[in-house]
C-alpha cells in the first residue's frame, strides 16, 4: 500500500555487469555494487523457490558498496546481502 507518491524526475542509468560483478549508478540518488557469493566449482550460490515478485531463483551475493538517498530516504546497505536474476517481464 502506498500512502504518499513522491515527484517523479528524470535520470541518467548506469548499469554494468562483468562476471560475478554488478554495479547500478544513478548519480546523486544510488550507487550499488554486489558481487556474487561463490560455491563448489567456482560457481554462483543460487537460491531456487524464493518468493521474489521478479524471480524464483536468485544469486547470492555480498553488497560491497551500495548507497541510497532521495525523496528524504537514505540506506547504507554496504557489506549486507544482495542478490541478482535474470527478470522475465511481461504486460500479462
């Protein structure tokens, strides 16, 4: 439930991914960088069956930098959890 909707505006994206590495930046707002937890083989730790809204099945991964601050919100996330997926979108 949303109780206020804050102004939109308009900004710049920044999104990269090398290997186990994922970085999103929107300058002035957020800058996030997760790396993926590694498993057996050198391979990413998955959790299968989550009850994500975009995902069932997400990589692991450790925030090693990630900042929020806009709308009167501010999040220091780094050196938390994280996780990535490929999102299946849809207008269904």
């Amino acid at each position: 439930m949303v109780a206020t909707t804050a102004a939109d505006q308009d900004a710049p994206i920044d999104f990269k991914s090398d290997g186990k590495t994922w970085q999103l930046s929107i300058p002035g707002i957020t800058d996030v960088t997760i790396e993926g937890v590694t498993g057996a083989g050198s391979q990413n730790v998955w959790l299968d069956n989550v009850g994500h809204p975009f995902s069932q099945r997400l990589a692991a991964a450790k925030a090693t930098s990630s900042h929020y601050k806009d709308h009167a919100l501010a999040f220091e996330n780094s050196g938390r959890n994280g996780h990535f997926s490929a999102i299946k979108w849809s207008n269904a």
